[in-house]
C-alpha cells in the first residue's frame, strides 16, 4: 500500500524547486536556456517542472513571480521593526536595491525582452511605489516631512526604479543597482524632509 503524500510536502517541494529555479535565472537570465537545461540543471525531470508549469513561458513568469514574491517579504521583513519615516523609506529603498542586486545583467535584459516577466516586475515597481507613498503620506501626518504630494513622491520614485531595472541610470551614471537606490532614498527623503 503507497503512503500518502504528506500534506506540506507538495508545497515544500514546489517553493525549493522555484527558489532554485529563480537562482539560477537570477545568474544566468533565461531566454537562452531550454526546459530541458532547466530540468537537468535543478536536478528534476521535465514532467516535474510541467507540475509547476504548462511551458517554459508560464514556467518563467512564475518564476519571476516567485522571486517578487519573496524579495517583498524580505523587504517588508527588513523595515518591519525600524522606526520614523525618514529611516523607514531609506531602509525600503536600500531593501529593495539589495533584493535587485541578485539579479544579473543578463536576467534584467531578459526581463525587459519578454513582456509576461516585465509586465511583473512593472506591477511589482506600482505596488513598491504605492507602498512609498504609504510611508510619505504617515511622514507628512505625523509631522516628519513637509506637505508634500505624496502620489507625485511616489510616481518619481516609480519612474526612477524603472530607469534602474531598464539599466538607463547605470549607463548614464555608472552606479549600480544598491547604490542607486541608496541616492534615490537620500534624495527623495532629503526632499521632502520638513
């Protein structure tokens, strides 16, 4: 008589396959690998990666939905016990610049190449911006920052994390991902400090 499947098992195994499957297209992008480099790089065969995915299409917005997914509660993690709203919106920033930095050259440009993966990392980018004007909007009630437009804060800080990812503000600049974060941080809160 087989043994039932442990109720967490299935999960378990699941999120151990997308955090390597996210690890490796982190590194090495993934237009150029095939299900098949896939499989055998994560040690599974391809019926499995067809458990978590239809195609390697849907397998790659998954992925890429996952990695999202854990970098915000890495992020949410990290500012959960700072305190102030300067210092919140730096270390959010700063939060976010790390969990990009992960992430290769090759993996962004892939990224921006195929419009299921962008259009995640463009919805995670709106969700991030709204989530600044949550901590600008608390700075400007409670007295920390000037009466601002938070939504408008919010858009720049959008636009720029845009620029980022896309990599304009690396060629034009020469920072990388963190540290241009870190500017982006000391600029906005310098900004709208009271």
């Amino acid at each position: 008589m087989e043994q039932p499947t442990r109720p967490g098992f299935a999960t378990r195994r699941r999120t151990q396959l997308f955090d390597a499957l996210v690890d490796l297209i982190l590194v090495e992008g993934f237009a150029h690998l095939t299900l098949d480099e896939i499989a055998n790089r994560l040690r599974c065969s391809k019926s499995t990666l067809y458990t978590l995915a239809g195609s390697k299409e849907q397998l790659v917005r998954a992925a890429t939905v996952h990695f999202f997914r854990r970098a915000t509660d890495d992020v949410e993690s990290y500012i959960e016990p700072i305190a102030g709203p300067r210092e919140r919106i730096t270390a959010y920033l700063s939060a976010v610049g790390t969990a990009l930095s992960a992430a290769s050259d090759q993996f962004m440009a892939d990224l921006d190449a195929f419009p299921p993966a962008r259009e995640v990392y463009e919805r995670n980018t709106q969700f991030a911006a709204g989530r600044v004007q949550e901590l600008i909007t608390e700075g400007v009630a409670g007295g920390d920052f000037r009466d601002v437009h938070a939504a408008f804060a919010a858009d720049l800080a959008a636009t720029m994390m845009v620029r980022i990812q896309q990599r304009g503000v690396r060629d034009s600049t020469g920072l990388d991902d963190a540290h241009a974060y870190a500017e982006l941080a000391a600029i906005l809160t310098g900004g709208i400090s009271a």
